[in-house]
C-alpha cells in the first residue's frame, strides 16, 4: 500500500528521533512491500527562525493533505532561548495548539505498557510491578472544563471564579467510537471513567456510552468513578485494556498512568480525529539538555510510529512487528542511557534505531 507521511522533527532531540522512526518506517514498508513517501515540514522554533511564527498555515494545509502526521518534539531551553522572547502566540509550543485544532483531533491515546526488563523503574510494589499492565488511556481533548466559558468577577467585594463543563451528546458519541473501535483491535473491554454519582455531564457521557457499545457486542463495558480509577491505578493496574474518559479527568490519569511505567523515553501517543488522518508524538518534549548527543531515546517515537501503522494505516501485522522489535531489542539487553541497567548494553539513539529495525 502507498502512503504519504508528514514528517514534523521539530527542535531539540526532534530531528534526531523521528530519524530513528523513519529508519524503522522503511524497513517496514521493505519487508512488507509498502511505498511510504514522506514530506518534512518545519514547525517550533526552527519554524520561527524560517518564517517568523511556529507553525505557517501554508505548512499546517501540507499536513492536512498527508495520510498521517508524525512528530517529534517542539521547543528549547525555555529559560534561555530567543524563542521565548516572542509573542506567545507565536512561540513554539503555539504550532502544538494549532496543528491539533487545525487537523481536528479529538481524542488523545497514550498507552501504559510496562516493559518485564524495565520494571525496576515502576515506582509501584514489586508484587503490582510483576504483574505488569498494558492499557490505553483514551482523552477527550476538545470539550469539557478546558473549552467551557469562564469567567472571573468580584461581587460585593468578593472574588468570584467560574469555568463550565459542557458536553453534548455528539462530542461523546464520536469518541466513545473511536475507544470502541481501539478496544476491538486490543482485548476488548473498555472502562468508561466519570464521576456520575454528582455531575451532569457525567451522567450523559455514562448514557452514551452505553448506547455506542449496543454496536459492539464484543467488546465488555465497565463504568467506574475517577476517584476509584485513580487509585485503582496504582493498586492493581493489570485490570485495565481500554480507559475512555473526558477531558479533564484524561488529563489527570494518562499522566499518571504514565508515571508508573517510569521510563519518559518509551512512551508513545496517537491524536486522532474522524478521519484516518492523526498525529503521532512522543509523550516527552524536545529533551533540548541532550540534543545533538545522540543520546536520546528514540524507542517513544519508534511506538508512534508503530501506532500510526494500526491506526491510521490498518496495518496491525506491521505495527506489531515494530512493537515486538522493540521487545526484542530490550530482551537483547541493548539500552539508551535514560534506562540503562547494569549488566546491560548502552547503545546510542542511532544504534538503537539499528537494533530494532534490524529485528523487523
Ligand atoms: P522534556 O520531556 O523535554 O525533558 C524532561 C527530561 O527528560 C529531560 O531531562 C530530558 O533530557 C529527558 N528526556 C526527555 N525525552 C527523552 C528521551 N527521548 N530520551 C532520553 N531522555 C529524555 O521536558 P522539558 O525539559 O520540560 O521541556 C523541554 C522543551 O520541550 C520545552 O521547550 C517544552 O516546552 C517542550 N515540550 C514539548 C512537547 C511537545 O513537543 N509535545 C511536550 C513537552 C515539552
């Protein structure tokens, strides 16, 4: 099959990873003869130095017509960086906002897969860490409390803040899809997160919900409080395939979620919208304090890229293969020096990318 990539390497330690996943991308498509055709584009701070803001719309319109978008990071040195000295609304993180509005993603996937070779790095009891987990975290990322009108007032001499939390049906509906169809490629059983027991929105999302999985009889359904989630978490995370859940409460739990896997370079993140289109990143920013060192873990990208071929490609044999490279080069006991261990062997991010593409 033929598809076109847009690739957005973006600042810091950008370039050098989203080079690794490419490297792994044409391996790929040489054993499972594909044609990726790939397309780069500049946005962040290397975009501000070319054309004055971090993401031009000429260049957003070039990622819109792409089959996919993968990222690496944006930004530098916040505290000591001429990017900063700017516009807010054009420095670099800005691009971020506008490509994720600009190709209307609306759900945020960052999967929590603890690694058997890394788990001395989970913060969790030897016992939970053992058992390991292997869950997606699936956010909505335009409505609810972040997009809600707000406004802050004094009345009678008293500072008064409001936000407000509105859903309407449709926007729970077109995510609650997408978790329904995620969880059909992974074991099929989704936990729907909400606080139903108090609020409105919640009650609603709980209903739809309900509705979509009519259309999914495979796939088993649970509905559980945020406050039960958030510790259920950390007490058994094994329990978990697919959590769906609204915006601000997906905030809160992907990241903790991703705390107790313990390694920031592995892990990956999908932002998906109605179409095939999404926008692939690792969780972690542009590392600007290792940038150029070939030192930087290049596995989370690696992992987007993997997602990229199950999500927006359908290609679950090839995404599969990449992921179990990527096994097989921990298993091997090669290491970047973010999770190096002892007795093992420490390898640098070009190395690293040689390791896993060699094992596709
Ligand atoms: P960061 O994630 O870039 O780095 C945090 C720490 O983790 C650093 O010590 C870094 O060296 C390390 N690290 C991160 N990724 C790594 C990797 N792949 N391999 C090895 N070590 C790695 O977060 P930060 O320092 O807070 O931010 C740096 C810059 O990145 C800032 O300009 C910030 O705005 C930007 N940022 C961008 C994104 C994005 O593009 N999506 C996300 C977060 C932060």
């Amino acid at each position: 099959m033929n598809f076109h990539i847009a690739l957005i390497p973006g600042d810091g330690i950008g370039p050098e990873i989203v080079e690794e996943a490419r490297k792994v991308l044409d391996r790929v498509a040489e054993i499972y003869h594909h044609q990726f055709t790939y397309e780069k584009l500049l946005m962040g701070g290397c975009s501000i130095d070319a054309y004055g803001t971090s993401l031009t719309d000429e260049t957003l319109a070039r990622a819109k017509a792409a089959d996919s978008v993968l990222l690496g990071a944006v930004g530098g040195d916040v505290g000591n960086s001429r990017w900063y000295d700017i516009d807010p609304k054009d420095r670099p993180e800005a691009g971020l906002l506008k490509i994720r509005k600009g190709l209307e993603l609306f759900a945020n996937i960052r999967p929590a897969y603890l690694y058997r070779e890394l788990k001395d790095a989970c913060p969790l009891r030897e016992a939970i860490a053992d058992a390991g987990f292997d869950m997606v975290i699936m956010r909505e990322l335009t409505g609810g409390l972040y997009f809600g009108e707000r406004k802050t007032e004094e009345i009678n001499g008293v500072r008064r803040a409001t936000d407000t939390l509105v859903y309407d049906e449709n926007e729970i509906r077109r995510i609650a899809v997408k978790g329904f169809e995620i969880a059909m490629k992974r074991k099929k059983h989704l936990i729907s997160v909400d606080k139903a027991n108090v609020l409105d929105s919640s009650r609603l999302w709980r209903a739809v919900v309900n509705e979509v999985a009519k259309s999914y009889p495979e796939v088993t359904v649970t509905h559980m409080l945020v406050d039960n989630c958030a510790m259920q978490l950390v007490k058994d995370p094994a329990q978990f395939d697919v959590v769906l859940t609204e915006n601000m409460f997906g905030d809160i739990l992907s990241d903790e979620a991703s705390m107790i896997t313990g390694s920031i370079g592995m892990l990956s993140s999908a932002s998906l919208g109605a179409t095939k289109l999404g926008l692939y990143e690792p969780s972690h920013g542009s590392a600007p304090d290792i940038a150029g060192k070939n030192i930087a873990n290049p596995i989370a990208t690696i992992l987007s890229a993997a997602m990229m071929l199950r999500y927006s490609f359908d290609l679950d044999q090839e995404a599969k293969a990449v992921e179990d490279a990527v096994q097989q080069v921990l298993t091997d006991g090669y290491r970047t020096s973010d999770i190096m261990a002892e007795g093992c062997k420490l390898v640098g991010t070009r190395e690293m990318g040689d390791r896993i593409a060699e094992r596709i």
